[in-house]
C-alpha cells in the first residue's frame, strides 16, 4: 500500500515479485533489522540474495564513471548491506569479486576479512589482473594474518597505476610490506614508476634503506631550516635510520628542530628517539658538541638526553666488568630484577 513504510520481516513474508524493488531500494535502510529476524526470515533473505546474484558475476552490477565515483544496481546495494550483517559464508570466487568490486567499507570491509580463505587469496592471484592501488589495497586489507608468498609477489608485479588519490591504499601496503619485512617486494614496487618510489620510500627507510634514509634525511633538513613544522606521525621512518652511520644528519636535523620548531608533537622527539636507539659514546660526544655551542635556546636541556646514553654505556661496561670479576672469582652473576632467581646459594631471594 502507498505510504505504508514495511519492515524487513514484512517484507520477507510477502511473495519476491511483489517487494523486490523495494527489499533491495530500502537495503541500507532496512539492514538493520537482519538482527531480529526469526531464522526462517533470514534463511529467506538469504534465498533472495542467492537469486539476485547475476550469472554475469558482482561486477556486472557497478557501473564506474571515474577512479572514485560509481552506481551500484539495487541487487548489488542488497548484497552489500545485507549479506555482512547476515555474516553471510562466501565461496572464494565471491570473495574475490566483492573484494576487487572497489564498493564495500567499513563493515562490510570486515565481514569480508571474516570470510576469508587460503584458497580465496590463491584464486585472487590467478584472476584478478587489475593494476589500480585501490583494489590490491583492498585485498590486502581483507587478508588476515601473514600474506601469502604468492599474493605478495603477484601485488608486487602487477600494482602500477596509481591515482592522486591512492595515498592510503599506498600507505597500508607500504605499512603492510614493512611489518612482514618484505624490502624486496618494496623496492621492485618503488622502482616501478617515479609516484610509487615517491610514496612509497618513508616505507624502504622504515627498513633501513641507506639510500632512502639518506634521501629523507636531506629532505627533512631542508624542511626544517625553511621553518616547517614535522608531523610525528609523518616520521616513524626515523627508526630506520637509527644506525651510526647517521648520527651526523641526525644531529644536524635535531639542531634544526629545537631552533625553529614550536610543535611540541614535532620532529625533536622522533630525532631525539632515534639517536637513543643508536647509543654509544659517539651520540653522547655529539650531544656535549651541541650543548657547547648552544645554538638554540634551552640547548642545556639536552644534558637529560646526553646523560641517559652516557648512564647507558656507563651500565655496559659496569655489567662487562662484574661478568669479568664473577668469572675470575667463581660465583655466579646476580643480575638486577632477578628476585625470583635463585641465589649463588641455590636461595631463591623474596
């Protein structure tokens, strides 16, 4: 009847020909009632869904105008909002056709996850032949755990166009690649085209790439001598360049921080952790250099810093020493925190 709003069970309860168009229209709308549903209704609605899935596959259902814009027909809408909230079971061609749709978010994104199967990444890597960010970052998104070998290495090959805007689906890939260590699958990625090197290389410098690390570097300092402001989040690369032979850039770019920074979110603390990571009496020589000169205001203020790597390395040489002397005298070696250890004694200390 015109003007009476139906709910889902309603709905379901009356014959698909006569409620089709509105099941589907009203699908977002609607996908919130999937909860209370009595079983036999969801085993409809599960029914309905199964015979609006077109035999020409999901993606016959999108129509794309551009990179970012799209129409989905109403049984895809249907699908979209009803089948995650159903946590509905998806055969592994499914799973790869909705994931590589480039139309599901959010939940949806997590019921897929949910679904996943070894055997729908391994038909991703033989079907799926698209070369846009936003597809493979889908996919990878949707994958749990470690990736597999062979989805690793078909993102690597076949990911080349990338759009103004795939910053986020680069950056999860990238955030992705670095977590399970793969600098390899990074740098054929990187070297494919000047857009992927670009975004991808805080990514290969987070590994350790000297020449990335360097890269940025030198980018950082010319940043910061013109007087921009470094977002944090922006240098988590920092902790690979935590190796010695960087101290001097690291120093050059703290120096830069603490004279025209005024974010207390900003670069010095990333710097300042970096150089800690590196250690040794080399750092602790550099921080007394700038404390010398003090080329900046409250450059006093780093002796905190300056003193916790110089305590540092005074506790190795303290713990080699005690090592030695335990060794020369033939008793064991008590270590600080060991309480539940037992004692030179066999007396476990309370």
């Amino acid at each position: 009847m015109k003007g009476v709003v139906r709910s889902l069970a309603e709905l379901l309860s009356m014959p698909p020909e006569e409620v089709e168009a509105e099941l589907f229209g009203r699908s977002q709308q609607l996908a919130s009632e999937v909860h209370t549903l009595p079983q036999e209704l969801r085993g409809e609605l599960v029914s309905r869904l199964e015979a609006a899935w077109p035999a020409e596959g999901f993606s016959s259902l999108v129509k794309r105008h551009d990179d970012r814009s799209f129409r989905i027909a109403s049984a895809g809408l249907a699908w979209t909002s009803f089948a995650p909230e159903l946590d509905l079971e998806l055969a592994p061609d499914r799973w790869v056709q909705l994931a590589a749709s480039r139309v599901l978010f959010g939940e949806e994104l997590e019921w897929l996850r949910r679904q996943w199967t070894p055997e729908a990444s391994a038909l991703a890597v033989t079907e799926c032949n698209e070369t846009d960010a936003r597809t493979w970052g889908t996919l990878l998104q949707v994958t749990p755990g470690r990736l597999p070998d062979d989805f690793a290495d078909a993102l690597t090959e076949r990911l080349s166009a990338v759009s103004e805007h795939d910053e986020f689906e680069l950056d999860r890939i990238g955030s992705r690649f670095v977590e399970e260590d793969r600098v390899d699958a990074l740098r054929a990625l990187a070297a494919k085209n000047e857009a992927l090197g670009t975004r991808l290389r805080p990514y290969l410098a987070a590994l350790g790439d000297p020449i990335q690390v360097r890269t940025l570097l030198d980018g950082l300092k010319q940043s910061l001598s013109t007087g921009e402001t470094a977002d944090r989040l922006d240098l988590t690369w920092l902790n690979g360049a935590a190796q010695e032979e960087f101290l001097d850039e690291l120093f050059e770019c703290l120096v830069l921080a603490r004279r025209f920074e005024r974010n207390p979110f900003g670069a010095s603390g990333m710097l300042e952790s970096a150089i800690a990571q590196v250690g040794g009496m080399d750092a602790v020589a550099k921080y007394d250099e700038v404390i010398a000169k003090h080329p900046f205001d409250g450059a006093q203020f780093l002796r905190l810093q300056r003193d916790r790597l110089a305590q540092a390395e005074l506790q190795k040489v303290g713990n080699l020493s005690a090592a030695d002397l335990a060794e020369l005298l033939g008793v064991p070696l008590l270590e600080a925190n060991g309480a539940d250890r037992p004692g030179p004694f066999g007396v476990t200390r309370q």
